[in-house]
C-alpha cells in the first residue's frame, strides 16, 4: 500500500475535509493509484479522472471522459476525487499576491509524526522480456485461415 495514500489519510483523520482533490497519476512512477488507495482506506467514495465538480447539498457530480464520450457520477461528500487537466484552467498571479503569499504562515507536518512507515513497500521478484513471436503466415482466402487456426489449435 501507498505511503503518500496512508500518510493522506493520516491528514485526512486530522483535518475532516469534505473533499480531498488530488492529481490522476504520480509523475515518478506514472501509476494511478493515490486517490484510489486513499478512498479505500477512509472507506468514502471516489470519483477518477475529473474533468467538471459541481458540489451541491452534500453530493459531488463529476463529469469525466470515458472512451464513449462523457460520464456524470454523484458521490456523496466526504469524497477522494482524482483530477484530469482539463478540471483548471491556470490563472496568471500578479507579483503583489506572490509577494503577500510569501508571508503567510506555512504548516509543516514531520512525516515521521504521522505514524506512517516510509519507503517502498514494492519488491521486484523477477522480470522478463516478453515472448518473440513467430513469422506470420500468409493466407490466400479464408477457407486456408481456419485451416491454419486449427492446426495451431486455435480454433
């Protein structure tokens, strides 16, 4: 399991927010699984790949890009959703609201502090390359393709 999702779950038990937004996939390994690991430890819904949020009376409706177009999901809050980049649409900051940010008081929470074990949980046993496939074979019509399917056991 996820250091990040334990540690954010950590967080979560302290903070009680009503809905925890994070990215799709991490840029290290490119796996898509935080926000799913998260919402299986908090036992809350989660919705991936957000495109649109609409929040109202205690339910979240995303929108998300499937293969078939779009689908709308409602989840009830408290909620992990996971965004897609079309969720924001960047803003320019102006130097005056950098430079005020830059004074605003910063909590920073030692990992260690939350009890959480860090590292990678993962081991490697064993990897291969896969397979070489064969020289495929040339058919005139398909009378000739499934008689070669069934002597290959295809068929």
């Amino acid at each position: 399991m996820s250091s990040a999702a334990r540690a954010l779950r950590k967080l979560v038990e302290k903070e009680q927010p009503q809905i925890v937004l994070l990215g799709k996939q991490a840029i290290d390994d490119d796996c898509s699984q935080t926000g799913q690991m998260l919402a299986t430890l908090w036992g809350r819904p989660q919705a991936t790949f957000a495109s649109k949020v609409e929040i109202n009376a205690g339910v979240a409706r995303v929108t998300r890009e499937v293969d078939a177009g779009l689908e709308v999901l409602d989840v009830d809050l408290p909620a992990v959703i996971t965004t897609d980049l079309r969720l924001n649409e960047p803003r320019f900051i102006k130097l005056p609201d950098i430079m005020k940010a830059k004074s605003k008081p910063l909590e920073t929470i030692d990992f260690a502090s939350l009890g959480v074990a860090s590292g990678d949980h993962l081991k490697t046993t064993a990897y291969a390359p896969p397979a070489k496939r064969s020289k495929g074979v040339m058919v005139k019509d398909a009378a000739e393709l499934v008689a070669a399917l069934r002597t290959k056991g295809l068929l």
